[in-house]
C-alpha cells in the first residue's frame, strides 16, 4: 500500500506540475540535478554539482532525491541547495527550472518521469560503454528496448569513439554529444582526506581495489580460481603489507565464504561512495569488465584484469570492443599468477605505461581535471541560447 499511495501522490505531483507550469512561464537560472533513479547522490551529477557550488556560477544548482535518508545526511552540507523530491520546495523549484541533468533514467531527479516537459534534458551518464547498452544491449526485451530513454539535448561523453556508440544506442543525435569528459573523473586528480581519513585502515599500506562489474544475470566470482587459498591470500597480504579493499555490499561476503580481517575489508559506497575519490591511493585496481579502470588510466596507475567468464559475458551482455585491445594489463586465471602480478605491479608501477597511454590517448580527449568546467559551459549555453 505505501508504494501505491507514493507512486499516486508522484501522479498529483506531476499534474501540479503540469498545470503550474502552463499558468506561470516564468523560469529561473537554476538547474535540477538527480542521479541513480533517485536513490543515491553520486557519479556525474554530485560531481558537476560541488563544482558549480564551488565555482558559483551563474546558473544555481539544486540537487533532488527521493531518497530520504540520503536527504537529511546531505541536507546538513548542502542546507539550501538540497530538497527532498516529494516535497512541494522540491516541486516549485522543478517547475522554474531551465534544464533537468540525470546520470541514468527519468526518475533521476523527479517522482515522475522528467521527459516531455519545456526543460533541457542532459545525461551526464555514469561509466564508459565497455559493454553494450541501450537498444543494442543482448539482454533486453524489445519491448525493454522501445522504452530506452534517449534524444536528449546533451549526453556527456569522453570521446569521440564513445560518442558515436551512446548516439546509436540511446537514439540521440551525433550534434548532441557532447565530448567533454566525465565531471566524477576531475576528483581522480584529488587527495580527498576526508576520505582517507575516514577510513584508516588503509594507511601505511598498499592498497589494492577489487571492483568487479555489476552482473544482469549470473552470480559474481570474486576469485574464480581453481587452486584459490584464502590462508594463503592473507598471508601474502599480511607479509607484503596490503590491504584488499572489495568493492561490492557487505551482505555478499557469505556468499563468498569470506570475512573482514584486517587485510581484507568491504569498500562499498556505503563506506566510499565515489571510488574516483580513492583512485589516488589505490595502488592497484583489479576487476574484468568495470570501466573504473578507464578513469584510472587519466593518472596512468595499473590495473590487473581476471576475466574469467569472457565468453558467456561476450555472448549474454555484449562487449563494444576487443577486450584485449582496450584493457593494457595483465588477464590472470589461476591462483598463482594472480599473486604474481599483484606482486608485479607494486614493485614495478610503471609497468605496461605504454599500452595504457595508448588506450588514454583513444578514450580521453581531455586528460585533465577540467570535465565539470566544459559540462557546465555547455549547460550554461544550452539555456541561454534555447
């Protein structure tokens, strides 16, 4: 009963808006910005979001979710910038808005769909297309696929190889993208200590980050080996000084038959929420199909890959590119070898440079920290000039 009734007060919400908005065409220099179909403040949008409160640019942000938990913790940094989306503040500042900017669907930033209304709509996106997507995408329906979200006024993108994949598979046009850069990767340059402070645990250690990909279908293996030891893998966490930080929730550690220790530790976004945030301090990041590890190449530190299900993810989800040609890094498959690169990799940091300024130069136009800044300018012209 108390999604229904949400989901009907979502509806009046919606006609309100609807009826305000052809009453009263006044709209002011402010921007909507939502993430994560409400639920999470992260990625893309959170980012362009502190940039532009930092930089207190013409255009004022206000950031919106559904999620109330997430609202009251940020409701305290954010204290007239941050509203909580079933609230009328919420609704009246939607109506004024110039332009609604989401990181993955229409329920983004409103309890209702945010299409078709008078607002500029731009998809700042959440991570690199190493897989297919959209109506490209090997597992959706083709009913799923008629209802892919797409012609949006500006989808932000790294480059122009990735530009032309997000055009086709989310129905937008070319003159659309916009090839600016990720606003999430300017926090790869950073140090926040904040963070690292927040979780010290990992000082004075090597720190490795295991971020594997997020799976439609089929279970996760963390380590899919044959001979795998996990005596073993604490004892060479232990004798090297590493830290292992897992980037998946804490309740799918019995699923793997683990337990936190002090070498081995959950780094969900419950404890790190942005893991650009932590790229500085990560010594080596390993996963097999997460893009992360294409905005790590923005500050030339190695990645280990374990692809161990390349086929059956080749054949259910799709890959846009060879694999082999864009990931610049070890592919490991036994137990052995894989302590063998990690050991590899953090004697020898520079190791495979090369090959991933190679992949760098072919992914990302702009290397720098400078992503929100080109986002914004966008924006800013898109609304003025509309």
């Amino acid at each position: 009963m108390g999604k229904r009734l949400i989901k009907v007060y979502g509806l009046f919400l919606r006609i309100l808006q609807i009826i305000i908005s052809k009453v009263d065409k006044r709209r002011k220099p402010q921007i909507i910005l939502g993430s994560s179909a409400g639920t999470n403040i992260n990625g893309n949008s959170k980012a362009l979001f502190v940039y532009m409160l930092q930089s207190n640019t013409k255009l004022k942000p206000y950031f919106i979710t559904r999620n109330y938990e997430e609202y009251k913790k940020h409701k305290v940094d954010y204290p007239d910038n941050f509203f909580y989306a079933y609230s009328f503040r919420a609704l009246f500042k939607v109506i004024y808005a110039k332009a609604f900017v989401l990181t993955h669907g229409p329920y983004d930033v409103t309890p209702f769909k945010c299409t078709n209304t008078d607002k500029a709509l731009v998809n700042v996106w959440h991570g690199f297309p190493i897989k297919k997507l959209g109506i490209d995408s090997h597992f959706l329906t083709e009913k799923q696929k008629s209802k892919v979200l797409g012609d949006f006024d500006g989808l932000v993108v790294m480059s122009e190889e990735e530009a032309d994949i997000m055009s086709a598979c989310y129905r937008t046009k070319r003159e659309n993208m916009w090839v600016t850069g990720y606003p999430r990767n300017d926090f790869t340059f950073i140090t926040n200590h904040k963070i690292i402070d927040s979780i010290p645990y990992i000082k004075n250690k090597k720190v490795l980050m295991y971020a594997p990909t997020f799976r439609d279908s089929g279970k996760t293996k963390l380590f899919p080996f044959v001979d795998f030891d996990l005596k073993k893998m604490i004892e060479f966490l232990r004798d090297n000084n590493i830290i292992l930080l897992l980037r998946i929730h804490k309740n799918e550690l019995i699923e793997h038959n683990l337990e936190e220790n002090e070498w081995i530790r959950v780094c969900d976004g419950d404890v790190v929420q942005e893991i650009n945030e932590l790229m500085s301090v990560i010594d080596l990041l390993i996963t097999d199909y997460s893009s992360s590890y294409i905005d790590r190449l923005l500050i030339d530190t190695p990645t280990l890959f374990i692809p161990y299900d390349l086929d059956w993810f080749s054949e259910y989800r799709g890959l846009n590119f060879n694999y082999d040609e864009v990931t610049p890094g070890a592919k490991v498959y036994d137990f052995e070898n894989f302590l063998i690169d990690i050991k590899k990799y953090l004697d020898n940091p520079k190791l495979d440079t090369e090959k991933r300024e190679k992949v760098r130069a072919r992914f990302h136009k702009y290397p720098d920290d400078k992503s929100s800044q080109r986002v914004y300018e966008k924006i800013e012209k898109l609304v003025t000039y509309e």
